[in-house]
C-alpha cells in the first residue's frame, strides 16, 4: 500500500502539492482530542476524468442510518483491525475497502496520491484521515447497500468551483460552514469543509459570496 504521485495528470498537481504542505489547522478548527480519544476512520477523496473534465466521487448516506442520515459524503467508514496501522497504512485500506464495500469501486484502478492530516467530527466523535486518490482506471459504481447509501454520483470540480453553486449552512446551533448545491444535493458539514479547503489550496477557488444562506434543519 503506498502513495505515490508518479504518472498523475498534471491538473492534480496542485491538490498533490498541497497535501504535501497543509497543515491541520488550515484544513478545519476540528482537531483530533491530544488523548487519542475517537474512533479512527478514513474517506476516499477520488478524483476522476468525466465527460466535464474533472470530477469527484460522492455519495448519499441512506435516510435511515443512526449519524449524519441523508448527507452526501465521500466513501469511508471505521478502520477495522484487519485494515493494519491505524497511524500509518490503515487509514488508506479502510478508505478503498469502505469505498468497494459502498459504491462498489475497484480499488485497483485507484492510486493513492496523498494523505491530509487528521481531522475530528465532534457530534459523531470520529477522527478522519482523508485519503488523496486518482481513479486511474474507472470501474462501474452504484449504490451497494440500500440500507446504506442512498446514491452515488460524480460532481465535475467546475460545478464545485461555480460561485453560483456555492452558500453558507446556517445550522440551528449557530455554526456555519461551507455548502456546495450540485446534483440535486446540498453538500455542507465536514465533506464540504474538507472540498471547500482543497478547492482554496489548489488554486481553484472563484471568488463567491459567502454571505449567501441555506438553513439547516435542527435534525441535521
């Protein structure tokens, strides 16, 4: 299991180039307690070539699940002990596990080009280890387990990086974060915090009006 940025087009240069320098307090405010304290877990951030250009890999967490119901996120899930060291390779198996157990993804036709620093979700209690991936051979994929995912679709990053289709999440508690309306979905909480920073330290940030607001449910 390794990460290499050999033979990467050259437009996922500048993601690979900021994964190499970001640090953890560019990525989020929300880092993993000092007492280890969390569970360890992983999503697969995957870019592909699509028929506009660049795209990313997203899915629709099924209504009926316990934490974080009806969200489009990344594939990812819990390290499991078979998935080896939670500090060095273990993260980068349970990411391409999660996302061939979810989407049905072949992860052989990924390439694992970079790892960001941890990050903690504080009303699940997760630490997150985004994993950098290059869908260099596409497979088929779809939604697995119903019960599971609801949908998986792509997101071209010229629709991420569309002022029109960016907003602010006002959420009843009073935080507000990044949000991203693409594909019938309203991407907001830590998948749209962890694109909103990649698109920033990329470069491919357009300027957008941050004063623009979508509520959020008090279920959300």
């Amino acid at each position: 299991m390794t990460v290499t940025t050999e033979g990467l087009p050259a437009w996922l240069d500048p993601v690979a180039r900021a994964a190499r320098t970001i640090e953890p307090d560019q990525l989020s405010r929300f880092l993993p307690p000092e007492s280890g304290a969390g569970r360890q877990s992983a999503v697969l951030v995957l870019f592909g070539e699509g028929e506009r250009g660049p795209e990313l890999l997203l899915m629709e967490r099924s209504g009926s699940l316990r934490s974080h119901a009806g969200q489009p996120s990344f594939p990812g899930g819990s390290l499991d002990p078979e998935d080896g060291d939670q500090a060095t390779t273990g993260p980068l198996r349970a990411a391409l596990r999660e996302a061939r157990e979810e989407t049905g993804l072949d992860p052989r036709g990924v390439q694992i080009f970079g790892v960001l620093p941890r990050l903690y979700i504080p009303v699940s209690g997760f630490v997150v280890t985004p994993v950098l991936g290059w869908w260099r051979s596409p497979s088929p994929v779809g939604v697995v387990d119903p019960g599971e995912t609801a949908r998986v679709f792509t997101v071209p990053v010229a629709d991420l990086t569309d002022p029109a289709n960016r907003a602010t999440t006002v959420h009843p508690s009073g935080h507000r974060g990044p949000a991203f309306l693409v594909e019938s979905a309203l991407v907001w909480g830590f998948t749209a915090g962890v694109i909103d920073r990649i698109l920033h330290y990329a470069g491919w940030e357009r300027p957008w009006d941050t004063a623009k607001q979508v509520p959020l449910d008090w279920r959300a």
